[in-house]
C-alpha cells in the first residue's frame, strides 16, 4: 500500500482507521497518500503495543547508497499519522519531508525524525508528547508545534523551530554554517488543531471541533499571557466542538462523477459539515463554504482537482468566520488562457478580492491581468517579471491599511478561520505539463490560522506511457522551461494572519507575497525554480516578498534554496521587503545553496550572503539591519 517510490504519482488514496482499543503486535508503513488515524475521542484511546514500530515512516530505495547514508528520505511526502498512542519498543520512526505531518500522538518512547542519516526535508510535528528522546538527526529543517518534550533532543542541520513547546526544549540559537538555528516561541497568540472523526462507544460517528486557544491580548494582559509560558499539547478534547454525523455530509468520490462539486455544495448549503472519503474529485465548478463554523474535511489526503475553467477547487465566502479546512489535496488542471478567462486562476480563494477603497481608492489587490498572460513563445520568467512590476510598484501609492480597513474582510479574532494540512500542487500526477494556475491560495480576510501548508509547483512529474526520464538517473520527468506554470505559491492579503508551518516551492515568480498587516509566521521552507534562466534573476523575485506598505510583520525560521539546474540564475535576495520599516522583523533567516548553479547574492534586502558553498547555510546576525528593516 504505498511502500516504495513507485507509488509517488498515483491516483489511489487511503484511510486506515482504528477503533478505540489496543492493537498488539501491529508494525505498519504508512506509504504515499495513506493517512493512518485513531478514531478515539483523546489520544490515548488507541494504543499500539507489543509491537517494534507500530505506524512508522522509513527512507525510500534503502539499497541505493546517497551521501553515505542508505536510502533517501526527500522524496516521503504526502502522508499523515494522528490520534494515537505508541509503546513501540524501537520508538516512532517517522523520516519524512514536506507534506508528511505527525499529530496528537502520544509516543511512550523515543522518536526518530531520520532513518538511519538518509536525507530528509521535512516536517510537522504538532500536538504531541514524547516521553523519549527527540533525534532530528538528518532533517534540514522541522516545526514541533505544541510538543512536550520529555526526553533530550538532538538538533537537525540548519532550521529548527519550536512553537508553544513544553519540557526539554532546546534553547535559542542564531546556529552556524555547521549548526542548526534554533528558534523558539514560547507563548504564540494562536494556536489551533485540526478537526477529527471520532467513534462513539455505540458505534456512531462523530465529528470533533477542536476550540482555538488563544492569548490575543494587547498591554499587561499579554504581557501576563507571555510570562504564563507555552499550553503544550491538548491530546484529551475537552472543549472541543462535537458534531454529530447527522449533520455531516460524507463524500464519496466514485459516486460522483461528473457532479462532485454540485453534490457537495447542495451540502454544505443545507448548513452540513463535509467529510471527504479517500479518493481523487474532479470538480466541475468550486466548493463553496459559505455559513459560519463549517468544516471541509478530508480523509486520506482526498483530493480536489480544480475545474477546468480556471476558478478554485474551494472558495471561502468573504466574511464567514470560523470556517475549518483541513487533510485536503489541492491540484491544477489544463485552464484556458488569461487572456480567454479574464481572472486569476487559483486553487484556494478564502474571502473576496477588494474592488476599490474609501472614495474609490484602489484597494491592496486590485484586478489585474495575471502572470499567465503572453504571448506564445516568449519566456515565462520574463513574463512573471512584467506580472509582478505591475502588480507591486503601485502598491507603493496605494491607502495604508487604516485608509483601507473599511473595506477589507476583517475576520473574527475570537473565531478564526483555520487551514490545516493543505496541501497544493501544480504538476506531478497530471502527464499533461500544461496544468495551471497563477497564485495557488489566496487569503483575503483577516484573522485566519493556518496550520502546515504546502504549496507546491512541480520539479518533477509522472512520465507519458513510453516516455524516458529527460535527466537519468533521475527517475520522473524534469519540469522544463514553460511546464505546469505558476506565478506565485500564496498570497496573503487579509490582516493579522498567522501561519505556524508554511513551505512553497518552485514558481516562476515570488514564492510568497505578503500585502497584510500584523501578519506572523513561524516556520517557513522554500525552493527556487530549478529550471529558471536569468530571467528569474532580472525579474527581482524573492523567496519570500512583503509588500510595500507593510507596517508591521513578522517570520521567524525563515529558509530559502537555490538549486538552477539549467542556467546561471543571480538571485538579489532571498527574502525582499522594499522600503524596509523597523515593525517587519525576520529572525533565524537563511540561505541555502543545494547544488548547481547561479546563487542566492543576500539573504534580506541585501544583507548577508552571497551563499556560494554547496550545503552551507549563511545566516543574517542579530541587530543587523538594511533600510530599516529589523532582522534578529
């Protein structure tokens, strides 16, 4: 069921669901697109005993010798593991990369984030206590968000974060070009956990809501909030929100053919909650939440195919708190051109695009043409450029965000909206490398929690029935010049979001555009386009981008890669914040030069760097500043 690489691309996708109970002598690899779950109302309602592993996640292609080391783990996406306890007596191995999250587990020994030192990208640990040591071993970089650590812990290689974390925490660190950089948040003002199945004692189902715990507090309440320390991790639900099946509309992919979005949308209308079954769902039109407090769920990374008209496989109606997503796949599909569509095209739209201001102001996200838009032949970076010049130089004269709060979506501060395990991508399963999109998730209104996101354009993709890999020994085919093309993995429009957990990867233009105030992230992972010429260089693109404008933001383990497979490709900087003002702060910023060529030439607003030996990280250090943005 998914226990080698062979699987990376297909359509099949799998819940393994266990009952309240205890299970003796059970060792299961959790493969691609396999979500293993207890179905207990607390953690502790389903154990695993008297076995070796229990759930367990191991390197790939163990008899390739990479780097020394057995096997690679870079490749173990797209799987999930919650709900549980483990006494497995050689711990919880789970070496994993992006995509793969770990959560409200109790582990009764120690847990192994690596196999054996093969490679790893990851990763998301969140709601969990480990009695046992935690080793990291080989991980590039990981968020523990709301771990109790009971055992010592063993740093990874470059970025480790630790967010409202309990016990033998590591303790802060700028790190090195040979240490890993410890961040730590001790007292976030958010934290939210994903919505879960559970079973009752009389054999019904029941959907639980976990409540948002919150330290939102302005002057000495948040001081006090601070000094109380971190909350940890909540595996028993008290105040969770339980909902009965009743009112629950269960999906089912192979009985939708064709009206998938129709079916589930005459749902959600009714007011009902939505659980996806395991499978793949074309859509021909979005699903639309639009009632406060409903929950999209989907079980075995179930997955949503965008509509081939170019609008979002999921749509959040502008103001309508409360709303959970979550355990969902995003995909591109074949769209018309811009120039046909007249919008543009995303995968995720949360809230409604502004239209104009006070007095008929233009507002932060105006329409415009997308990055999509040019003419055949001419060079997509060059394209994506033009894109971002337009959208990002009038930003400059636009209304700051007192002008503009009449007319923007503020949210609910007390009832957030919440993602949780979403996951995007454009390119991979489809064989045909004109899937599309321009920005994969947009985020419009304000106080909304997102909690290990992936927003991924494909480097690599299925092979055509017949069709050799174009980089042996490369398995896949290598996405080249003009493939699956996508301007920018998010754009974050909406104030006082926060995101504990965010990876993108791969786009042709900005990674990540952050347009709203007070917006904070812990946590951040990226790789620049592999294939990028030097046009990706001219263009002035970054890593991670906050708008002019922006009075106030904050991200904190913030990575960004460089691997040009192709060209020379001079990157200005990793993370870019134009007109710099002291309220936007990155600390434990990074750059990373993976292999190949061109390089990254600073790592914030020109300050540090270049990154020009392969492997080493070349960190900012605390105090420095460039136009007065803050970096620590």
């Amino acid at each position: 069921m998914g226990f080698n690489s062979d699987r990376h691309f297909v359509d099949e996708r799998f819940a393994i669901l266990f009952a309240p109970g205890t299970y003796t002598g059970i060792d299961i690899e959790v493969g691609y697109y396999v979500q293993l779950a207890g179905l207990g109302a607390k953690a502790g309602d389903v154990v695993f005993k008297d076995c070796e592993r229990g759930p367990f996640v191991e390197a790939l292609n163990k008899h390739h010798i990479v780097g020394g080391r057995p096997g690679l783990s870079l490749d173990t996406f797209w799987r999930a593991a919650e709900n549980f306890r483990t006494e497995a007596t050689q711990g919880q191995l789970w070496a994993v990369s992006q995509a793969a999250p770990l959560r409200r587990v109790d582990i009764a020994g120690p847990l192994l984030l690596h196999d054996n030192g093969a490679q790893a990208s990851g990763g998301h640990l969140a709601n969990a206590r480990v009695a046992g040591p935690v080793d990291f071993g080989s991980q590039q970089q990981w968020l523990a968000r709301s771990v109790e650590f009971g055992g010592g812990v063993t740093l990874g290689a470059w970025s480790m974060v630790f967010t409202d974390c309990t016990g033998r925490v590591p303790e802060p660190s700028a790190g090195a070009a040979d240490a890993p950089a410890v961040t730590v948040d001790a007292a976030p003002a958010l934290t939210v956990e994903k919505p879960f199945v559970a079973l009752r004692p009389d054999g019904r189902f029941e959907l639980r809501v976990p409540a948002p715990r919150q330290r939102r507090a302005e002057g000495p309440a948040a001081a006090a909030a601070a000094a109380a320390g971190p909350l940890g991790p909540d595996l028993e639900g008290a105040d969770d929100d339980v909902r009965g099946f009743e009112r629950v509309f269960v999906a089912r992919a192979g009985e939708m053919a064709g009206a998938a979005a129709a079916r589930i949308n005459a749902a959600l209308a009714e007011g009902k909650d939505v659980v996806l079954s395991p499978g793949v769902y074309h859509l021909e039109a979005p699903v639309v939440v639009s009632r406060p407090n409903q929950v999209v769920l989907g079980l075995g990374l179930a997955t949503l195919v965008a509509p081939p008209t170019g609008e979002p496989c999921l749509r959040v109606a502008a103001r309508t708190p409360g709303v959970r997503v979550a355990g969902l796949m995003l995909e591109a599909s074949v769209i018309p051109p811009a120039e046909e569509r007249g919008f543009t095209a995303t995968l995720l739209e949360w809230g409604e695009e502004e239209e104009e201001g006070p007095e008929g102001a233009a507002a932060a996200t105006p329409r415009r043409r997308t990055g999509q838009q040019r003419e055949e032949g001419n060079n997509p970076f060059e394209a994506v450029a033009t894109f971002f010049s337009s959208v990002l130089a009038p930003a400059v004269g636009q209304p700051g965000a007192e002008a503009r709060g009449a007319t923007k979506d503020p949210g609910d501060p007390g009832n957030p909206g919440v993602l949780t395990d979403v996951f995007a991508r454009v390119g991979g399963s489809n064989p045909d490398r004109r899937v599309a999109t321009d920005v994969m998730v947009r985020l419009h209104a304000g106080h909304l929690y997102g909690d290990n996101l992936w927003l991924w354009r494909a480097d690599h993709v299925a092979l055509r029935a017949g069709e050799a890999p174009n980089f042996p020994p490369l398995d896949y085919h290598q996405v080249v010049l003009g493939e699956c093309p996508c301007a920018t993995g998010l754009e974050v429009c909406g104030d006082d979001v926060t995101l504990h957990g965010l990876a993108v990867e791969h786009t042709q233009g900005d990674q990540v555009v952050w347009r709203g105030e007070r917006g904070e992230v812990q946590f951040y992972q990226s790789e620049l386009p592999y294939e990028a010429d030097a046009a990706f260089g001219r263009g002035g693109h970054a890593g991670y981008r906050v708008a002019p404008g922006v009075a106030r933001h904050r991200a904190a383990g913030v990575g960004v890669y460089s691997n040009f497979r192709d060209h020379e490709v001079p990157v200005a900087a990793a993370v870019r914040h134009e007109g710099g003002r002291p309220g936007v702060v990155f600390e434990n910023a990074f750059t990373v030069l993976l292999n190949n060529k061109g390089l990254i030439r600073s790592v914030v607003n020109g300050r540090g760097g270049p990154a020009a030996e392969k492997g080493k990280p070349v960190r900012l250090r605390l105090g420095e500043e460039e136009g007065g943005c803050c970096v620590s």
